[in-house]
C-alpha cells in the first residue's frame, strides 16, 4: 500500500512538472511572438517620415582616445536550453548586453547538444566555414560530420595576436574550457596554428564545472550518468524533441532550434520508421549519448575534466550562486518569500538530495554534504571546484578561480 502511495506521488510530482516547464516553455515562446509582431507593427504604422542629421563636433577631441576597434570583442556563450541573437525574437538571454556593444558577440549554440559539439560549433561560429565535428566522433556518435555553414566568421581575425574575451554562463563555461583544450591540442583540420593563448579570459557564471545532480532528480540515472529513467521529466523531453525536429517546422525552428540539425531528424530524411526508432530510443543523440544531460551529471563532467587543463597565460574569474543556508547544521532554501515557489522546491529537492547507498559514488572521497549548497540548477561545489578523473580516482582541485557567492540562480 505504502508503495503505491510513493508511486502516485512521484506521479503527481511528474505531472506537475511536465505541466510548469510546458507552460512556461510556451509563455516564453509566445512572448516573443508577440515582441516581433508588436515591433512590426510599431514600424509599419510609425514610419519614419523624415532624415535626421546628426554631425559630430570633433573640435577638441584628445587624440589619444582609445580606439574601440583595438579592444578583444567579448563573447557570450549561454547554458543548457539557452539561445543566441536572433533567436527567440527580440528576447536576449544575456538582458540586451550584446545590443551595448558590437564588440559583444552572442552565438547561437546547440540548447541541447553535448559540451562538444558546442565547442566546435563556437570555433567556426568566430572564424567561419563549415562546422566539422570531426571524423571519428561524428561515426561514434552517429551523426553528419559537417554542420552548419558560417559565410562569414564572427571574428576571423581571431588568433594569438587577436584573442578573446568569454563569458560563460552555466554549461557555456565548460564550453569555453572544452574549446580551449581543442585550441591547445591543435583539433580543428587546416587550422594548424591554433594555441591556448586564443583565449584572453574565461568569466564563468555558475559554470557547470563538475555537473548538477539536478540531472539525477530529473531523469538521469546515478549508476551510470548517461541512461534515462523508464518514467521521467528527461523522458518527456527526449519525445518532445525528437517529434520537434522530426516535424521540421522552419517558422519554428528560426525560433528556437535544439541544435540537432546534424542528427538528421527531419522527416524529409528519416520518414516515418525513422521516427519510430527514434522514440524507441534506437538512433539519435539520446540512444548515443551525444547530448548536454550526460555532460552535466557528475561522472560526464569528471571524464571532461580529466582531459582539460588551465592555462598560465588566460586570466580565470568565476561567480558562483547559492539559494541556501544551514540551520543546526541542516541545509535549507535560504528564504521562504525571497524565493520563486517552483524554484524553492527545486533548491529544497537539491538540498536534500543524496547518492543512493547501494550505488558506487561517483569519485573518491563523494559527500552528499559538499552537494547540497545549491541555487536550485547547479550545486555551489559545481562552481567552485574540479572534481577529475585519473587513475580511475577522483580528486578535487581547487580552481584558479576567484569566487564571489551571491544569492542569484543560474539556468
């Protein structure tokens, strides 16, 4: 009887969650709708009727202003389910930095796709061409190994001489880390001179640097970091999004678009069976893995740092966030009336989260205590330190980081 108690409200707790992220999925797409048709309609009928002339008075101006052609532009690489300029409308994921400065660059990334194919996607993003995935990675993982095609690079300057500014905010700093290490080890075909020192400064906002055992209370299986329980949150997605880029909708899709273009999901090529096998969980980034979910639970984000480096010549910072305090000892949401009611239930379920007792944890030395500091996406120990993989032991390394907690939350 108990269990079928415990049952229906996990039940119930799925339903209701499945409903707040659709809702609230759907309000946003909808308000950008509503934000294009508005300005639309603002231009068609307030038509500018005549030409201003502005003229500057350049008389006195100091010769050694700085010249802003001269400083490194800044890029913005968003998180998991975020978006670049020109998607979503008139929406802007970074609050309109990049409409500050033209110097500001805000890529469009795969929302869903793994760490690493959003690091080679954000290479050609800057220097142009098509993206290649590369080979061997692109058969493991059963997908197209060239992507889209840049006409034009961003940046393609973009070399020692020339390095950049990134802002990372969650995933997006792992992102960054992942390119790095592809600029030092040389992986991009005819870009021979590639280097470390492409990169000026990595700012990372609530970087996902050691993953969220979020993952794990919404689907993510803790025995192995990469397998989707039968029923939950993850699984609704997995179908929502393949029957998404099956169907193929381009008014949708220059809207918002999961990144799974390479996967070839569309019906136009993979027709009706094709879909089927999808859904069964056959083919597709979700039968191999190739998504950000694996990246982001603890095991996947040990096999990527294991494999990562920092670099004596990039300038590090880190902002970490925090929704909690302790009381006797006890983690708890740091607020009752501070805190959005859905994001409170998530802080209290991270809080109160721990590694099942009958799983292996997942490094050496795993504390459920050191993960529950949190901001209801991200455990504050994801932002603060390196948690690697060598030798099949886990170690934590304390990052080059400087650390500032503030009481935001991250996405």
């Amino acid at each position: 009887m108990i269990r079928w108690w415990i049952s229906a409200l996990q039940l119930t707790e799925l339903f209701v969650s499945v409903v707040v992220h659709v809702v609230y999925g759907f309000y946003i797409f909808s308000s950008a709708v509503a934000g294009d048709l508005s300005q639309t309609l603002n231009e068609w009928v307030f038509k500018p009727n005549m030409n201003i002339v502005v003229k500057e008075d350049l008389r006195g101006t100091s010769k050694t202003t700085t010249n802003g052609d001269d400083l490194p532009p800044i890029v913005l690489v968003h998180g998991i389910f975020g978006f670049g300029k020109g998607k979503l409308g008139g929406l802007s994921y970074f609050a309109g930095a990049e409409k500050k400065d033209e110097k500001v660059l805000v890529p469009d990334l795969g929302s869903l796709t793994s760490i690493y194919d959003r690091a080679r996607e954000l290479f050609y993003y800057l220097k142009g061409g098509q993206v290649d995935y590369g080979e061997e990675h692109s058969k493991a993982c059963g997908h197209s190994q060239f992507g889209r095609i840049y006409e034009q690079g961003h940046y393609p300057e973009w070399d020692e001489d020339h390095p950049i500014h990134f802002v990372g905010h969650s995933a997006g700093a792992q992102v960054v880390r992942v390119l790095q290490q592809m600029l030092a080890d040389k992986a991009f075909k005819g870009y021979e001179n590639t280097s470390e020192n492409w990169v000026l400064s990595l700012t990372s906002l609530s970087g996902a640097f050691n993953g969220t055992t979020r993952t794990y209370l919404d689907g993510m299986q803790p025995e192995d970091g990469r397998t989707l329980k039968p029923i939950c949150l993850l699984q609704i997605l997995r179908l929502g999004v393949i029957i998404y880029d099956w169907l193929d909708i381009r008014l949708l899709k220059d809207y918002y678009n999961f990144g799974f273009d390479h996967f070839n999901m569309s019906w136009k090529k993979m027709g009706i069976l094709g879909l089927f096998d999808c859904l069964l969980g056959n083919t597709g980034p979700f039968a191999t893995g190739d998504w950000i979910l694996p990246d982001l639970t603890i095991q996947g984000s040990m096999q990527l740092n294991c494999r990562l480096q920092t670099f004596p010549n990039t300038y590090y910072f880190n902002y970490a966030t925090k929704r909690t305090r302790k009381i006797m000892g006890v983690t708890v949401p740091s607020s009752i009336l501070g805190i959005h009611p859905l994001l409170f239930i998530r802080v209290l379920q991270m809080s109160q989260w721990s590694f099942p007792p009958d799983i292996s944890p997942p490094y050496k030395g795993y504390r459920d205590e050191d993960w529950q500091e949190n901001d209801g996406a991200l455990n504050t120990i994801s932002t603060t330190t390196l948690v690697s993989q060598s030798n099949n032991q886990a170690v934590t390394l304390q990052m080059i980081l400087s650390v500032n907690p503030c009481n935001q939350e991250s996405g």
